[in-house]
C-alpha cells in the first residue's frame, strides 16, 4: 500500500452487552471483560452504568483493591465520589474523567454522590505493561470544562477525551498506551471518517440510537461493542435519529494477561504475589 492509499476498518465482530451487577450491588452492562469477549489488547474491560433508579447505584463501590492497570471513570451524567488510601479525594460530576493508575497497589472508593436522579457513565480498564506495573499510583481528574467539544459537519458534535482528532487534542496526557478517547454525538444521515492510528487496536461502542460502523456498514444498536479490524480510519452513519458511540484506540502491549479480580499481571505468580500483598498490607508500601 502507498503512503497515500487509506484503508477503512471493517467491523469484525460485535458483542451485546450484558446485564450484570459489581460493587455494592450496581446494575451495569458488560460488554468487554465478559466471557464473550474477555481481552481487547491492551484494553480489559468496558462497563456501562446507566439508571434513573436509585435502587441500581446507591451500594456504590466501597473500597477495593487495584494493582497493574488503569481505570478510566467517564461520567455522562451524576455524580460520585472518589476516595483512597493516600488522601487522594475528589468528585465526578457530569462531563468528568478521572484516569486512574494503579500502578503497584492502591485501595479507593467511588460512591454516589446523589440520592436521586440519573446516573450514567463509563468504566474502561486498561492494561500496563510489565515495566509499568510496579509504579507509583498516579490520577487524571479532568472536569468538563478541559475536555474539549468539537462540532462537524452535519451536525455532529464529538468530545475529546484523550489522544487528537482534527488538530484538537484532549486533556488526558502521557499514557504508555497512546490513547484515542472520542465520544461522538451523531445526526442521522450524514456518515463521518475517523482517522484512526494504523497499529492500534480500537473499539465503537454505540450506547444510544442505531448507526452503521466501519467498511463493511455493521449495523449498531445501543449496547453493542464492535472490535474493528485493521485500517487507518473508520467510517460512522447514524441512522434515523440523534445517535452516540464511544471510539477508542490504544497501543497493544503483545504481553501475556493474568488476571484475578482487581489485579491484573503478566503471570500467576504475580497474582499470587499481588494477593498475598494485599492481605499483608504491603499492596500499599
């Protein structure tokens, strides 16, 4: 292929979310890291959270455990609260991102700040590599304002979380992954190409509305997960009304994957470790 020659994505294959529960009891939809689809390299997993029953979100997530990757809190409408063992506390409200790494051990807590009213977000893990998984923990807490809203043609509009799109490039910085993070906001009718970095592994995930992704036009309905395959852009069409999808890209690591929980390494005597350091107190040394 010549420099100038560009490549569509075809989607290669969808995963509906399913409907399961984690925390305190929150309802949420799992579509990456379920028993479908359990690795997307070096992303493990997506969990959409999404009600207007307080029922489905006041347990929250009480304290837990992480080590070895990291987490990325997308709230598109609600409030939480984060907290954790080194002090670290702050507040996800609508609009929000908090990029969490684990690094080598951290316990925190993300709670409803509300006790009413809709709560809807993302959750995205994401893996380290084997030189990375043993740093100090480190936060990304961006409020709205410092993500950036693009609008295009045909009415779309699309928020830059990480990585660049149309010389705009988001407030999330310096991750080993080389992040793309877009949310876009679709019309119906007018298709949109998204320049994609060529030897990333990416994702759209349509979480409102029906819209066709990719080379091969996969049609998308809200809660579908589509894995893309290789290609240097990706075309989107939302079909007869007001649609949104996630569009993510990252570097593959191409290291093994042991996982356990909230601890993800590169072999089970590292799980192993990791839990016995848990169960010591020395996670958080």
């Amino acid at each position: 292929m010549s420099g100038d020659e560009k490549t569509g994505r075809a989607v290669e294959r969808v995963v509906l979310a399913q409907s399961t529960s984690d925390g305190a009891g929150v309802r949420l939809k799992r579509s990456l890291g379920s028993a479908a689809l359990e690795l997307l390299d070096p992303f493990l997993l997506l969990d959409e959270f999404g009600s207007d029953r307080k029922e489905d979100y006041l347990g929250g997530f009480p304290d837990h455990p992480h080590r070895g990757f990291e987490t990325v809190t997308y709230m598109l409408e609600g409030k939480m609260e984060h907290r954790d063992h080194l002090g670290n506390h702050g507040l996800l409200d609508s609009g929000s991102v908090q990029w969490m790494s684990a690094g080598h051990g951290i316990i925190h807590s993300e709670m409803p700040k509300q006790e009413d009213g809709k709560m809807w977000g993302f959750q995205l893990w994401v893996n380290l590599p084997a030189s990375d998984k043993m740093r100090p923990p480190r936060y990304q807490d961006i409020p709205p304002s410092a993500i950036a809203e693009v609008d295009l043609e045909g009415g779309h509009r699309v928020r830059v979380v990480a990585g660049t799109f149309r010389g705009v490039t988001g407030p999330v910085r310096e991750i080993v992954t080389e992040p793309l993070y877009l949310d876009f906001h679709l019309h119906p009718g007018v298709p949109i190409e998204i320049p994609l970095p060529e030897r990333h592994n990416a994702f759209c995930y349509c979480y409102e509305g029906d819209l066709t992704a990719g080379a091969n036009g996969q049609k998308l309905h809200a809660g579908s997960f589509a894995v893309l395959g290789k290609g240097d852009r990706l075309a989107i069409t939302a079909l007869d009304r007001l649609s949104r999808c996630l569009v993510v890209a990252g570097k593959p690591i191409g290291e093994p994957v042991a996982r356990y929980g909230p601890f993800v390494m590169n072999t089970r005597e590292e799980i192993i470790q990791a839990i016995d350091d848990y169960r010591s107190g020395r996670l958080l040394l």
